[in-house]
C-alpha cells in the first residue's frame, strides 16, 4: 500500500494533542447497535520468528476473525486462533498465530472478521465479512547474519514522539533500515483505559510500520500502574506467558527482561496489589538457565533489554533488587551489552569494576531529551548508535570481536 506522508504527517499532529487528554475523555465508548462492524485499530505484526508470526487486531463488534495469507501472489491459506477445541470466535480482540512460515520467506496477507449477529447453540448467524488491504512481511532466515533494530524508551503519554524520532531521523516508510523496534519500557504514566493503549501506543505504530515491521514492548514499571494494566497482555504477544523470554535473530541472542516496579512492594502507592520481589526471584531462577542454554552460548553477540538499568538508576528498592539478582548472571553469561531507559538521563557507561559490560540508557521523555538507540549486528561486528531529537548523536559504542 502506497505511503502518503501528508497523510501520516497529518495523523501524528493530531496524535500529539493526546497527551493532554484526560484517561475520562479516553474511556472506550460501546459502538451503537446500528453502527457497522469495523476495525479499532491494527493489523500488527507481533512475536515474528522462522516459524511463526502473530498478527493482532481489534473489531468494533464480536465476530468471528481470521487472517488470509500465503508465501506467493495467492492468499491460499487462512488462520484462526483455536484454544481447547473451538476457534475463537465472538471476540473483539484478535490475536491470530500463523504457524509452519518458511524461514527467510515474505507473506503477503490480510486480516478479515464477520461480525456475530446472533449465537445460538446450533445456530450462528454472520454478518458480511470485513477485510484489510493485503500486507505484507517477511520472516527472519536461518542463517541471517545480519540484524538490525531502533529502540524507544519511555515516552510516558507522548505518542508524537514516536513519529517524530523516526522520521527526523530517515525513516521514509518505504524502505525501513530495521527489522523491529523496541518500546523499552514506560511508554505510558499510568494504564487507565483500553482506548490510552490504542492511541499512546498501539495507532501510532501501526500508522507508521507495525502493519508490516513487528515490534516488541518491554514492561516499564510505569506499564504495572493503572486501572487497565493487567489488561496489557491481552494486546500483545510473547513466546511464553511471561513478559520476560529471549530469542535469537541473526547473530544476536536478545534476553527481555522485566524490571518490574523501582519501589517495595508495601510502598502506599501499590495498595497491596505489588508482588515484584518473588516474581523477579522467578525471573532469576529463569535468567539462571538461559545463560547455560545452547543459544544463549552459541550466539555472537548477547544483548540484554531490561527498562531499569542495574546500575546507574539510584538507590531505590527495584534497581538494587535488580541489580542483586540479575547483575552477577549478566557477568556470568558475559553479556555484550544492556539497553536500558527509566532514569530519563541518556548515557553510556562502558565497562567498569562493578559491571564488566556496557549500559546504555536511553533519554526522555522530553524535548531536548528524547533519544532513538539504533542498532546494527551482523556476524563481524555490533555498532550503537544513540540520537537525541535535535538529531545529534549522543552516543555509541561497538563490539568487534565476534565470538567463534
């Protein structure tokens, strides 16, 4: 589908007025009985490896949904999400897992939902199916030695600067320079309401790339706040239940973890509802065996996305909590590298005595201090490059010497 700058430019102006709307003035608001089912938001592409990608949207009404795709010029093959021996079916959130991909292999696609008028045990009755315009993406090979990614980090309600940083700094929408992007944590202040998701984050990504470039969102401890924050893992998707998991493209082996909450868990501000410590216990106990895994070891490079730095971030209960249990394992494993974010000071801090790998961490979330980290690995050597919004580089750091 063409790219219409003026188009997008358009979108994203009245994307920045958002930031100042009140979660109230977002509440989602029940599509009248007459009105025509449509799309909330989406398609975007989420978890795509060799294998596999999961393909997420959103209908107006409750419908029966499923995505028609194939390798070639032809759509000639349809997924549904099964769970326990139904298609899903009579939902409004879709998230539609595409399995047995051929690695290295574009896929043309569309999304397509009918919406469910009436649901009688033996009777259901469709409405006219709506469908998407073909998109398309592309799954990593098996031997790609080459991989590249922008990374985001705490935006906090300023869905403005999603596009601004892109294309202030040479996106077109035509040609991408990345395989993904990361949104590395705090993208939000608080998570009130289904619809703050859509247009914070979710709209933006998919207006400029998402439709076609998949991508990752780490959880912030400002992502744990909120109203609607256990309802965060409904609109996207991971390889496991947990938002912390690694995986491997081109010669990177990517460990995500989550940080979770930067006070105690019987701080006043959680209300009881905090439970950081044993879930980042279990965390370790994960982190443990993924550094003796076969791709963990055999990977050039190890890149460790985590939003609170270990450290660098103060003394607070979550960053040394963190740094207690996860620093000695980043030591161990002999990580190439941590991206972080949540100081809000931009920085790289090169190995030292209390950290033999680098941090890097990114800036935010005002103007003037609102940073695009982009990197590049491929099989000889990792480069990093961080810029801030004025578009001068404020950082970089590379690895060259390639593991055998």
């Amino acid at each position: 589908m063409p790219f219409n700058r003026r188009s997008f430019l358009e979108k994203a102006s009245k994307i920045g007025t958002l930031s100042a709307v009140s979660p109230a003035a977002l509440a989602a608001v029940s599509p009248a009985a007459n009105e025509i089912n449509s799309f909330v938001t989406g398609p975007y592409l989420q978890n795509v490896s060799q294998t596999e990608a999961t393909i997420v949207w959103v209908t107006s009404k409750n419908s029966l949904s499923w995505v028609e795709y194939g390798a070639g010029m032809h759509l000639s093959l349809k997924g549904y999400r099964y769970r326990n021996g139904h298609v899903e079916a009579n939902n409004k959130i879709n998230k539609i897992t595409l399995k047995g991909l051929k690695p290295g292999t574009t896929y043309r696609y569309r999304i397509v939902s009918s919406e469910i008028l009436n649901f009688q045990p033996a009777k259901v009755e469709y409405d006219k199916p709506i469908q998407s315009p073909m998109y398309t993406f592309k799954t990593p090979g098996l031997n790609d030695d080459e991989v590249k990614l922008v990374i985001f980090n705490d935006i906090h309600d300023r869905p403005q600067t999603i596009p601004y940083m892109l294309y202030r700094h040479g996106y077109t929408g035509n040609k991408p320079d990345f395989d993904f992007v990361v949104f590395n944590g705090d993208c939000f202040d608080n998570v009130n309401t289904e619809q703050q998701v859509f247009k914070h984050l979710i709209n933006p990504a998919v207006d400029i790339f998402a439709k076609e470039i998949p991508f990752i969102l780490t959880q912030g401890n400002h992502e744990t706040r909120g109203a609607f924050s256990r309802n965060i893992p409904d609109y996207f998707a991971y390889p496991t239940e947990e938002y912390y998991y690694a995986f491997t493209q081109g010669p990177v082996r990517f460990v995500v973890m989550d940080s979770g909450e930067d006070k105690t868990d019987d701080n006043w501000e959680y209300s009881g509802l905090a439970a950081y410590d044993q879930y980042r216990i279990q965390e370790r106990t994960w982190l443990e065996k993924e550094i003796e895994s076969e791709a963990f070891k055999k990977a050039t490079y190890r890149v460790v996305l985590i939003h609170i730095p270990p450290f660098h971030s103060g003394d607070w209960h979550g960053p040394l909590h963190n740094r207690e249990l996860f620093a000695p394992l980043f030591a161990k494993g002999k990580v190439d590298l941590v991206l972080s974010g949540h100081t809000h000071r931009y920085g790289v801090h090169p190995p030292d005595a209390s950290h033999p790998y680098p941090i890097v961490i990114g800036g935010g979330p005002l103007e003037g201090n609102r940073t695009l980290i982009k990197l590049n690995a491929n099989s000889k050597e990792l480069n990093l490059r961080m810029i801030r919004d004025d578009g001068e580089e404020v950082g970089k750091y590379s690895v060259k010497k390639a593991r055998t």
